[in-house]
C-alpha cells in the first residue's frame, strides 16, 4: 500500500453521523455536505466537491455534469466518514493523500507537512539561480514530501539535487513521489540538516525549515493540529532550525553558491541579520503573494571562513 493509499482509507471509527450519503442525489449530498462544513471551513463548497470528486475519482468539473445520479451506499458511507473527518478539522490534503504543488500532484501523508502554495515563491528564487544550461548541484534541507527539491528537479532536468529529511518517514513519501513523477536526477538522504551533505560543495541550498515557536496558539489551529510537529516547531524562539541551516549551509556552498531559505512572516530581519553576520553577500528578503515577508537568499562570494554567528 502506498504512504498516501494508507490515510485516505475511510478508518472504521471515523463515524458515518453525517446524516449525508447513501441514496441521495450528487448535487444534494453536495449542498448538504456545504451546508455542514459551513462553519469550520471557508471554502466549504470546494472542500465537498473535492471529497466527493476523491470518493467517485471524478474531477470537479465532471462532477457537476452528474448532480442528478443517486449516490450508492459505498459511495454514500465513504463520502460520509470524510466529511466526519473534515468536520473535525483534518485537513483535506490528509483526506485524500494528495496536494498539487509546482503542477505537481504529490503524495502526502500525515508524516509530512502539506506544501504551501507559498513555497512556490522559493521555488521561483531557486530557479533563478539554477540556470538550465549547465550542470548544476543543488540541495534541498527537510524536504518532506520532496515539493522543493521535485520542482526543482522538475524544471532543471541537468541539476542532480540532494533531498535530506531527519524523518525516514517523509523520505519514504518524497522518494515514492519522485518514483511516480519519474524524476530520476533527485538522491535522498537521511540527516540532520547540513550533516547529509559532506564532502560536497553546491550551487544552491534550499530548506524551508520549520519556523513556528514552541507554545504557538497557531498550533491549535488550521488544521496544524494534524501535521508532524518536527515539521513545525523549531524550539522555544521558533528561530533554531533556521539558524542551524543558515550556519552551517556556508561551507558546503561553492563560491558563488546561493542558500535560499523561507521563514515566518515575523522574522524577517532577524533571518537577514544572520545572513549578513554569517558573511553572505547580496542577501535579498522576498515577500508572498500576500506581501508579507517570505524568505530570505544570499550568497557565497567569499572563499575564507567566516564568523560564528552569534546565537
Ligand atoms: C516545514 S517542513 C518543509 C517540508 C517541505 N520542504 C515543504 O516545503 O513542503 C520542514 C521539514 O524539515 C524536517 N526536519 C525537521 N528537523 C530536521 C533536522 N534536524 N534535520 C533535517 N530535517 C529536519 C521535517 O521533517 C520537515 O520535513
């Protein structure tokens, strides 16, 4: 069974209390199943016709074209456990193993964060960098479900990328996305941050590293609930992981090699602080689509070790 397969199973204990399933029409399982989500979700009637689309392996569009067909009772029960799930709040990339990112449909499961729309901001910097005509090395630092380093991959079919996770778990998920993606120019490796890349020197590091503080309300939140929390807190100052990567990415990158990483929309300076009293160059503060403060990059341009940074 595949990581994904695994938790988009309609578990036995997940209730069929809806009250929404076996016998009724599509387009009226549809408006009842809004109806429920209203209130823990904003986009409830996505989220219903996602579900069901997942349940009948139908595309949204397709969906709507069948509003008149009754559900039958395996169809109705499955859809009817999701929607318990959704209503306690699990995420619906959780409830159907799947989140596109890049263009990419990837497999998730709930040992890996569920990309961000945002990380594509990072993507975009990265390419940037890695120009298609020339053989290049990149490294990408904890990444889960492999969204960085697959798009990467994806777009620079000449760069050979290294993928590391401290969890075996999510390793076990990005490798089998890059197998169904058939993208063979990524390796994987199991580590802590910088320690999967010895003896290496490289163009490009990326890592979107957690960032949330230990004790962060947020955690309650959004279905954060359900993600692994080594893939979210990074310590007391939420700041931990960040400085770790951002020290130690110094030394394996060529002189002229660039780290890319993305941070919380609060910490900003203090990211390009470390930049700077690491010794990079042209360090560069990127912001989302929201325009809030993303990511930060710099560069390499010195031979010579430079200074500790101070913690
Ligand atoms: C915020 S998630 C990012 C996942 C993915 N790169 C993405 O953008 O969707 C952070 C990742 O860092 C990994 N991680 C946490 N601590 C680590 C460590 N000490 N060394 C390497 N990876 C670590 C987590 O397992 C998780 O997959």
């Amino acid at each position: 069974m595949s990581p994904a397969t695994e938790d988009t199973e309609c578990r036995p204990d997940s209730g069929t209390d809806t009250g929404i399933g076996t016998g009724i029409k599509i387009g009226h399982a549809l408006r009842d199943a809004r109806t429920l989500l209203r209130d823990i979700s904003t986009t409830p009637q996505l989220d219903a016709e996602i579900l069901l689309g997942h349940v009948l392996k139908a595309t949204r569009s397709r969906l709507r074209t069948r509003l008149d067909e009754h559900l039958d009772a395996d169809h109705g029960q499955r859809f009817s456990a999701l929607l318990a799930r959704r209503v306690r709040g699990e995420p619906i990339a959780h409830l159907t193993g799947e989140r596109e990112f890049w263009s990419l449909p990837l497999h998730v499961t709930r040992d890996t964060l569920i990309p961000r729309p945002e990380t594509e901001h990072l993507v975009e910097v990265a390419l940037v960098h890695l120009t298609p005509d020339r053989d290049l090395r990149a490294a990408d630092l904890g990444t889960g479900s492999g969204a960085i380093a697959l798009a990467l991959a994806k777009e620079r079919p000449r760069c050979r990328i290294l993928a590391s996770d401290i969890s075996q778990a999510a390793l076990a998920v990005a490798r089998d996305n890059a197998r169904r993606l058939g993208l063979a120019n990524v390796e994987f490796r199991h580590g802590h941050w910088c320690s999967t890349l010895s003896g290496e020197a490289f163009d490009l590091i990326t890592s979107n590293p957690p960032y949330v503080r230990r004790g962060d309300a947020r955690m309650k939140q959004d279905g954060l609930q359900f993600e692994p929390e080594l893939a979210l807190i990074a310590g007391e100052s939420g700041l931990e992981s960040l400085h770790t990567v951002i020290t130690q990415a110094w030394r394996y990158l060529r002189v002229g090699g660039m780290l890319v990483v993305e941070h919380g929309f609060d910490q900003a300076q203090t990211v390009f602080d470390l930049f700077a009293s690491c010794g990079y160059d042209d360090i560069t503060a990127y912001k989302d689509l929201a325009g809030l403060p993303r990511g930060v990059f710099g560069r390499r341009s010195s031979p010579y070790t430079v200074r500790a940074a101070p913690r």
